[in-house]
C-alpha cells in the first residue's frame, strides 16, 4: 500500500511540474512580414550591384523605404529575368520590383500603381553611320531574354522582319560589351539602362531618336495576391505624394534615371 502512495505522489509531482512549465511559457511572436524583392543585378539604374559589393538602385531603394514605413523587413534576391516567374510562383520571392513591365503584361500579375514611364530604345556606336530604324535593315540587334524589348521588337513586326537576327543574352552588360566589339550591331533597351550605358562610355554610343516603343513599370505581385499589393501600393503612393519618390530618384540621375519618367509625381 505504501508503495502505491509513493507511485501516486510521484505521478503528482510530475503532473505539477509540467503543468507549471506549460503556464510559465510564452505566446510565440507573430512573425514580422517580409518583403522579398526580386530583381537584375545587372539592370541600373533600377537595379545594380554597388562597387562595395552591395545590392542598389532606384528600385531597391523605394522598396525599403516602403518596408521602413511598414515596420516590415526587406530582402533583396537577385534573380536570372527569366526565371522571374519560377521564383515568385515559388515564393522565392513576393514581388518582382526591377525596371518591370506593366504594359501589355496587364493580366498577368497583380500590380501596383504604374510609376514610371518608360521607351523601349536602339542604341549604337557613335562611329556606326547608323541614325534610323530603317538603317539597321540586315543588322543584329541584342536584347535581354525575355524582356520587353524583345516583345516590342516583336509586335514591331516590320522592323523584326527587316533585321539579320535578334540575339538574347542573359543581361545588358554582355550585350554591351558585344556592342563594343562588333559582335552585335545595336542594343535595345529601357531608356534608363541606355542613359547609363551612354553617361559610363562617353563618346562611345548614342540612342536613335525613334524608340520601338513606349511602355509603364509597375511593382508585380503573384496574380491573386492583392493583400500585399495593397499595403504596398499606398505606401508607393504616398512617397509620391510627399516628395519622397523625387528626392530618392535625384539620388540615380547620374546611373541614368531619367526624372520625366516618373509618372506618379507629374
């Protein structure tokens, strides 16, 4: 008998004891929304690596100011463009926020307020004797894979069917550098990434008058995902509203910004 009491008062005392380590413990902490932006390294000025090593660019920077405002964290991924769409439908990432095409791509994606207007330009060596999009009949034009300027191209059907070849690389740096070679006869590209070329080569390239096309960025979200495009488009709009958008944009004129474009602060 006296062993069963002992066995009992035992059974008690655990019971106790885990019964008062389950009170004393605490709720876990509701975790802090993130915000993973996906983007091209290799896409100033919306989007570039910085000589220390660090990831930059108008872009970038308004999506942490968003985050700053929100008390939401922020990572940037630099992602291949063309696998953006793998790494949001994945949750790779949560948006696609880098120089991004809105026009054209209207059902695709959920989207934010379009904040920049952007062209679709030809660019080419100063020395190349080539001032018109009728003069690149028979020539090799780069694009980067699966951007808009290889759409524009497309829809631009007589201008597509008068050229040698559309060659696609993976990022503007290589098709510039085989620009400079003579591998390619002219690149086409967002104005801004241009304006940079241009402004980083002085002397070396210029940009025919006549754009392919004209066309918005937007921040994309997964098609559906209208919470957090929510919260983000107010936070976008209201940067715009107050100043915030220009003042960050002068900070990229000399990466190749162009401060008309901004279609939110006109």
């Amino acid at each position: 008998m006296k062993k069963i009491l002992t066995i009992l008062l035992a059974v008690c005392l655990l019971a106790g004891l885990f019964a008062g380590c389950g009170s004393s413990s605490q709720p876990a902490a509701a975790e802090k929304q993130k915000l993973i932006v996906g983007f091209d390294a290799e896409f100033p000025p919306y989007g570039f690596i910085a000589p220390d090593g660090s990831y930059d660019g108008f872009d970038l920077a308004m999506a942490k100011e968003v985050c700053a405002r929100l008390g939401w964290d922020f990572e940037a991924v630099a992602i291949d463009w063309d696998s953006k769409d793998a790494e949001l439908s994945s949750g790779n990432i949560n948006c696609i926020w880098n120089g991004f095409t809105y026009t054209g791509r209207e059902e695709d994606y959920t989207w934010s307020e379009p904040y920049v207007d952007n062209s679709i330009v030809i660019v080419v060596k100063a020395d190349a004797s080539i001032a018109s999009l009728a003069d690149l009949a028979g020539k090799t034009v780069m694009a980067q894979a699966a951007s808009s300027a290889v759409d524009a191209i497309a829809a631009n059907e007589e201008f597509a069917a008068s050229l040698k070849e559309v060659v696609q690389l993976a990022d503007y740096n290589s098709g510039f550098m085989e620009l400079k070679q003579g591998s390619v006869d002219a690149v086409a590209a967002d104005i801004g990434v241009a304006t940079y070329q241009i402004a980083s080569n002085a002397g070396d390239y210029v940009i025919l008058s006549e754009p392919i096309s004209t066309e918005q960025y937007a921040v994309g979200f997964l098609k559906g995902n209208t919470e957090l495009r929510d919260a983000v488009n107010e936070q976008l709009l209201a940067i715009a509203a107050d100043g915030t958008m220009l003042k960050i944009a002068q900070e990229y004129v000399d990466e190749g910004l162009v401060l008309e474009g901004l279609c939110l602060i006109k």
